[in-house]
C-alpha cells in the first residue's frame, strides 16, 4: 500500500500524502485536505479515521460499522474537487455501481474547525 499513488488524486505516494493522518501522524491542514483523506479512507476501508473525523455533533448517525460497510460496498474511483473553500468543499466522488458502471456522489460538504483540527459537518447532494 506504500507505494501506490494516494487515492484523492493528489498525484503523491499514498504514504507521503493521506496516510499519515489515517495515522494520526499529522492532522490535516485545511477543509479540502480533511476531504481528501476522507475520501481516501473510504477507499481504504479506514472506518475509524472516518468516525473521527465527524464532527463529534454528527457521529450519532454515522457509527464505525456503518462507515466500515459503506466503504467495503462502495468501489471508490476517483475524487474530483470541484472548488474548495476555507470551510466549504465541493467535490465529485466517481464509484462503480454494482453493473460495474460508473456513477458520480456530487456533494458540496461542510467542515469546522475545532480544537486544532478539521471535522467533517454535514453535505448537500445533488
């Protein structure tokens, strides 16, 4: 898994971009980095950094199981970030359905900063 190329679309190794906050070596810097990593740990199956990384308002209708099933049920492609702002990201998600045929989570999410780090509030789809 080291040496693949980060799931979020940065362009860099897995374990020099959203692997070290899934370990909580580093946290991330800013909304649209908080949504990357999000996004690679859908990929990843990383259902605990998911957890905490909702805004602790939020977890009660998203428990580790649930996150853990969503991303082992979802074959995540590809992030597109479609703008970014300090606390506002709007992205494209691309995920195989289960006909193996491409469909696009278009989500514009909401962050907070608090106590030092980002957290994931809540979207709107469209």
């Amino acid at each position: 898994m080291n040496t693949i190329n980060c799931p979020c679309g940065s362009g860099l190794l897995y374990l020099n971009c959203c692997q070290p906050y899934h370990l909580n070596i580093k946290t991330a810097p800013t909304a649209e980095a908080l949504m990357r990593s999000r996004f690679s740990a859908f990929v990843v199956a990383d259902a605990d950094y998911l957890y905490e990384t909702t805004h602790l308002s939020k977890r009660k209708g998203n428990s580790k199981d649930a996150y853990l099933k969503s991303a082992k049920n979802t074959k995540w492609v590809k992030l597109e970030i479609v703008s970014a702002g300090y606390d506002v990201v709007e992205f494209k998600a691309f995920y195989l359905n289960q006909k193996f045929q491409v469909e696009v989570l278009h989500e514009k999410s909401n962050f907070r900063f608090e106590n030092g780090k980002w957290y994931y509030v809540d979207g709107k789809f469209y």
